[in-house]
C-alpha cells in the first residue's frame, strides 16, 4: 500500500497563536508555563489536522518557539558560555540566543541568523568553539514531544536535522578557528543517544534532514556522511529506522555519498523543484529501500496538478513496486499559510487555484489513494483537474500592454548616464553629505496605534482624508526624532506600510492578496506573501505622495523607499506558468517609472532594496546560477537606471556572504549598497578591498532582530573594525536593516549612540581623507 507523509508542518497556528504568545511573555505579559501550555495546544491541533486528512505518517519536533535548528543546538548542549554562564532559565536561554537578552543584569546579543538554504526562512546559526563538547539535554525536546503525540493516540515520525548539515550549516564563533565538521566525532554519539531515547519511547522510523546534500559539497563535508551513517548503521536495532531526507535542489551530484545511507529505510528526495532526478534516484536504492516521493510543493500555494504528480508516482511504483513508495510533501510545509479556508476575500475566481499547507496535507492523502485506485477519489481528482484548466484558460493572466513594453525594452535602459567618479561628484556637491554619513534603511516601529488606525481604514471604519491625516502625524513624528538625532539622510519611516512587498503588490495589477495568509520569517516574525495571478503593471504612482511630504518638511535628504523587483517576485509566490525572469522585468518596469516619478518630486536619494538577491541564488554553481544573476541584476538596473547622474541610488542587501558572486553585486552599479553585516565577522569585507570596490557601502553596525541597545563603545569598535577593509569615504553608517519590528525607546538608543560614534570618527579622520 501506497502510504502518505508530510516532512514539517507551520508552527503560528491559524491566527499566529505563537508570534502572539511568543511576544506576551517577551512583554512578561504571560508566564512561562501559559506559554509552555500554548505550544502544546498549537502541537496538538496540528497533529490532530493531519490525522484527520488521512495523512499515515505525521511528523513531530517539527515545532519550535523561535526556530528547529536552535531547538538542536539548545538539546545538543551547544550553548555558547556566553549564554550558559548567565544562568537563565532553560526558555530564557534558548530566546537569549535567538533575539539576544538585555534584562535583569544579563547583556548578551543574539546568535547570527541567516536564510535557510534559498527560502524566506531564517534559522539560527550553530556556533561552535574550538573546544566544542556536545552532550543530549535530560529529557530532550525530541523524545518529549513524540510521548506528547503519542499519549494523544497519534504516532509521530520525530525530525531531526541530520549531523552533517547541523555542523555544515554552522561556524566557528568569533575567536575560534574551528572548522565544525571536524567535530563530527563528538557529536555523532549524542545523536545515537538521541535516537537510542527515541526507540525507547516507541518510535519506529525517525526522519533525519540532510538537506545540504543539494550543494555542492566541500570534500571534508561529503566524506563525513559515511562514518556519521556508519555510527548509525552499527547501533542495529537499538535505534529506529531512518528516513534520510533532502530537498530544495537535486541530489544526482551527490550520488557518490548514497552508499552511506545503505541502511537507512529509505531516501526522500524533492520532486517538485527536480522532477527528473526521478529514475536516476531510483536506481541508486538499496533492493529494499523506500522512496518518499516529494511531490506535493512545500514552497508554494498552487493547486497541486494530481495528473503531473500521479505520473511521476506510477513511474516509481512500476519500478519499485506500491510498498516501496511514499507520496510526500517536497519539503516541510513550514514556507506555506496555515489554511485556505480563512481567506474569505480571495476573488471568486482565483480561490480554487491555491492549496495551503491544511489543503495540501489533503492533498498528499489523496494523492496516495488515487495512484493505486483512482475511482475511490474520482470526484477529487475531477475537481483537481477543472481548477488546473480554468487558471490555464484565465483572462487574469495575460496582458498584451505589458507584453509589448517587455519586448521594447533596449540594453541602453539597463545602464546610468555616467560613470560612478561622474555621479559621486555631483551628487556631493547636491547633497551636501559629510565623511560617514548616517542613514536607516527605512522602517520605523510600527507602533499599535499605527496598526490600529490601519485596520480602521481598511475596514471603512475612518475616510481616505483622516488615515492620510494621521500617516501625516507620523511622518512629523518620524522627521523630527531624526532631527534630534542629527542623522544625514533621512527616511519618512513608512507607517503607511504594511510590508516591504505587499504594499507595492496592493498597488501594482497582477496580484491578489490574502488575508490570514502568513508565513515565518524568523522568530515571531511573520510575513504575507502577496500573490502573482498574471502579467504586472503599475497603474498610478505608490510612494510618490508620501516621500514628497516629508521631502518638504525635513532639513536634510530625504530618502525615497522602494522595494526591488528580485526582492518583490521572490518575496510573493510567483507563477509557476512563466518563468520568473519574466514577472521579474514586468516588476523591474513598473519600478522604474516610480523611481523616475520620485525624481521629478524631488527625491534625489532612492534606496530600492534586494535583500533578497542572496536568497533567490541557485544554491549551485553553474549555468542555471549565471542566468539567475544575469536577469536579475538586468531587472535591478532597468528599475534604477533611469534618474540623472545626481540622484543618489542605495541598496540594501540581508547578509554579507556574497563572495561567490561579488561580480553581481559590483555590476547592479549601485551607488551606495548597505548589507546586513552586525554578526558577521568583518573580515568578510576583505572582498571589498580584493575587488577594488569603487563605490560607497554601508555595513550594518548592529542587529535590529534583537531589542538590545548596543553601548556606543560597541559601535566605535565595530567601525574601527570595519576601516581594515573599508576607505574612510567609503563607509556610511546605518542599522543592519529596517526597524519597523523595534520600539521607539529601542530605536532612539541605539541610534543616539550609532550617531555619537560616527561623529567620534569623523572628527578623528576630519584631516586625513
């Protein structure tokens, strides 16, 4: 029998139960115990969801408070001593290391936090010391929770992250030059001793994530799958079987390491993002192994095609047989909204298109029924394909305007008027900046009562003239607090937004927006991806009357703020019908006449951010990674490239590991670029100096994610660090990214001694540069 499984399930519950519980006993609104106690609520509904969609295998420690990989390295008891020596509680510890902890006499910042593999996820760093020791935390999270499911009549397949990816995805801590796959040693045992505790409470099967097996692997990192599997192999019976899964890429250049896996039960593998790795993988199995067919999307909300899947199923069971096949998700369904069935605003039309993770859990049930008896689920599998042909046949997709412009655009309107050395000059002389000049990247905290006011208008509840009235007050509010701090470049703080990407998609044709339909960031962060239905255009300007505003009432240069067209297709969910180089130059224009507009209303400095640029890389080297790069940075230029020389355009990216395709960065032609750079360690700026980076670069100097306030001694030493690598007029001053998630008396603080430091140093550097 065909049996069906789900790899991970959305932690937030169906109205972001977690986020609102996580950030009422952050505020020491609620105890730890309520808070303890709504996890378990939130496990158990999750659970029960799947049971009741006729799921067969259901996964557990898929939930975490903050994130899976912290999880690991909080039961691992890979804790640095910095967070250890503090004596918080166990809770404590764990959020110490995912937001940082400035409380009660304890000063600690947070972990380092980066993009799970090329998702909006983020996870949390393994940071690991030369003298790394791991051991299993007593009663470990893990075994807890499969008892947890299991009292409540429901047996769960515990998830791990497998040992190699958990030390491949970590790093030396600051001060330590370990590389952490050679600590393979120490952990592997703790592993058995896990999986061992695991047995012993009645688990049958454990899936063990490998996902780094879609890289290309260094030779240390693929050598180390052999002993770790061996270690597994050797403890028989007193461990369950293991499920070893990947996803994400493909796993064909990798081959060489499977033999590693010989005793697994079987191998997952992503159907949905490489379907023709198919027949390779199959015959690499073992004579009994298991093949989980990942072919149900856990990265997207369209409708699953029953006819494409059910092909690659039967060309797995005609080889392998039914016992030897389990339909799955491609991936956890940690990347999807929780339920279709809150959205009760979608078009008519369009509803029946999309599929969220308690759909597609459906969906996977289905799936596993119709490929060995399809007449038990014909009126399913008819449904199915009516929705499939009628957004094939819609009118929402195609727009013959947006079409003819596509195919006028000319290699000239990709590029600037001049050259940096040309532009920089008159843009010094414009605007007027001083040696490390300060700026934001653009948000300030969204307050309750900016929330507020918003849900009234939106709701009919205020007119257009008293929401245009109050977004008026803040940006006051916002212009005057930057006046006190004596900033450089200021930003209007956008309270008229809710996200960096939906509201550009509320006000650009092609897109449809959700309701209730967020996914996790990071944390208690959570975003709603808008929809790309069909071709995009833009209508009417988007930002222009807000700018213009507060270009009128400031005393310094006023930044425009606008999002890219790579961060805006890759923060939606795109179309899977055309190719996303496509929807990217359809955004990339309708961009462009907004910058042009913003220009012509006097805003001569224009941010348009790609933090997420990084993120959409193809995790892979090679021609499908130079394409991605060429198109985007193409769509970045087209969207930019249009102003006078003395217009000023910034960019913003999230983290500073762009070494392997510096190229890229350097060719968007950016003036000034600021990374997200506060956890990194600043060597990896070298590349700067190596490239003889020519233009201007504003390397984050602290940590937004977390609500610490760093000393300004901490800011002067991160700068002076930062001028090993970076020339004095090269560097500008700024925060790692926006702060719409921090609170004004957070924001004042750091800023105040962001400010302070770099006024210290250029007083120091006044006669030098």
């Amino acid at each position: 029998m065909v049996q069906s499984s789900v790899l991970g399930f959305p932690r937030m519950g169906v109205l972001r139960d977690l986020k609102k519980a996580n950030e009422a006993y952050w505020a020491d609104k609620i105890s730890q115990e309520a808070l303890l106690e709504e996890g378990k609520r939130l496990r158990l509904a999750h659970w029960k969801i799947q049971k009741d969609a006729g799921v067969d295998i259901i996964p557990s420690n898929d939930f975490a408070h903050y994130d899976h990989v912290l999880d690991h390295i909080q039961f691992f008891n890979a804790v640095p001593e910095r967070y250890t020596k503090q004596k918080l509680s166990p809770l404590d510890e764990y959020f110490a290391m995912g937001r940082g902890h400035q409380k009660g006499g304890v000063d600690v910042p947070a972990l380092e936090m980066v993009k799970w593999f090329d998702s909006n996820y983020h996870y949390v760093k393994p940071t690991l010391q030369d003298n790394q020791t791991f051991s299993l935390a007593e009663n470990p999270k893990p075994v807890r929770e499969f008892l947890e499911a299991k009292e409540a009549g429901i047996i769960t397949r515990p998830v791990l992250v497998g040992p190699v990816s958990f030390l491949a995805l970590g790093k030396a801590d600051r001060g330590s030059s370990v590389n952490p796959i050679t600590l393979l040693d120490k952990l592997v045992p703790v592993y058995v001793e896990l999986l061992k505790a695991l047995k012993a409470a009645g688990a049958e099967t454990v899936q063990i994530d490998e996902p780094t097996l879609v890289f290309d692997l260094a030779p240390e990192v693929k050598a180390a799958f052999k002993p770790a599997y061996e270690a597994f192999a050797a403890a028989g019976d007193a461990i369950p079987s293991l499920v070893v899964a990947t996803y994400f890429g493909d796993i064909v250049h990798n081959f060489d390491v499977l033999p590693a896996f010989s005793a697994a039960k079987g191998i997952h593998v992503d159907l949905v993002r490489n379907p023709e790795q198919l027949e390779p993988v199959i015959k690499q199995l073992g004579p009994s192994q298991i093949l989980s067919a990942g072919v149900v999307d856990g990265r997207n909300i369209w409708k699953n095609d029953f006819a494409k899947s059910l092909e690659l199923l039967q060309t797995a069971i005609k080889t392998l047989g039914e016992d030897r096949v389990i339909v799955a998700t491609s991936s956890s369904l940690l990347h999807t909204p929780h339920t279709l069935a809150s959205e009760k605003k979608l078009p008519t039309d369009v509803y029946e298109w999309f599929s969220f993770a308690s759909e597609k859990v459906k969906e996977v049930a289905i799936l596993a029924k119709a490929v060995t008896n399809p007449e038990a689920v014909r009126a399913e599998l008819d449904a199915n394909a009516a929705a499939i042909k009628a957004r094939s046949e819609s009118t929402r997709t195609n727009d013959p305007k947006v079409k003819e412009r596509q195919a006028a655009v000319t290699p000239e309107q990709h590029n600037r008027k001049s050259g940096f050395d040309t532009r920089y000059a008159q843009q010094k002389k414009h605007l007027s900046l001083p040696l490390f000049p300060t700026t934001t990247i653009g948000s300030f905290p969204q307050t309750s009562e900016i929330r507020v006011q918003r849900n009234k208008f939106t709701k009919g509840e205020i007119s257009a003239e008293e929401y245009d009235n109050f977004i008026k007050k803040e940006i006051d509010l916002a212009v005057s607090i930057q006046d006190e701090l004596d900033l450089d470049v200021y930003v209007h703080g956008e309270p008229e937004r809710n996200d960096m990407v939906q509201y550009f998609g509320e006000r650009l044709n092609g897109y449809v927006f959700t309701t209730h339909a967020w996914v996790q960031s990071y944390g208690s962060r959570c975003v709603r991806p808008p929809i790309i239905v069909g071709d995009i255009s833009r209508p009417a300007p988007m930002t222009v009357k807000e700018s213009k505003y507060a270009a009128s009432i400031s005393k310094k240069p006023m930044k425009g703020m606008l999002t890219g067209p790579v961060t805006c297709l890759r923060w939606s969910f795109p179309r899977v019908d055309v190719h996303q180089s496509v929807q990217c130059q359809q955004l990339a224009l309708a961009l462009r006449d907004e910058v042009v507009d913003l220009e012509a209303n006097g805003i001569f400095v224009i941010q348009v951010d790609e933090p997420a640029l990084r993120e959409g890389l193809p995790l892979r080297k090679g021609a499908e990674r130079d394409a991605y790069l060429e198109w985007a940075v193409d769509s970045f230029k087209l969207a930019t490239a249009g102003v006078e020389d003395s217009t000023q355009i910034h960019s913003h990216f999230c983290y500073s590991e762009f070494q392997d395709f510096f190229h890229a960065i350097a060719a968007l032609d950016a003036d000034v670029l600021s990374i997200e750079n506060s956890k990194s360690d600043a060597k990896l700026l070298k590349v700067f100096i190596d490239e003889a980076y020519p233009r201007h670069i504003g390397p984050g100097v602290y940590d937004i994610h977390s609500p610490r306030v760093p000393a300004e001694e901490e800011f002067k030493q991160r700068i002076e660090e930062m001028l090993e690598f970076l020339r004095p007029e090269q560097l500008w001053i700024n925060p790692d990214c926006g702060l719409k998630t921090r609170k004004w008396d957070e924001v004042k603080g750091a800023l105040t001694h962001m400010v302070n430091a770099a006024k210290y140093f250029r007083e120091k550097y006044a006669n030098k540069v």
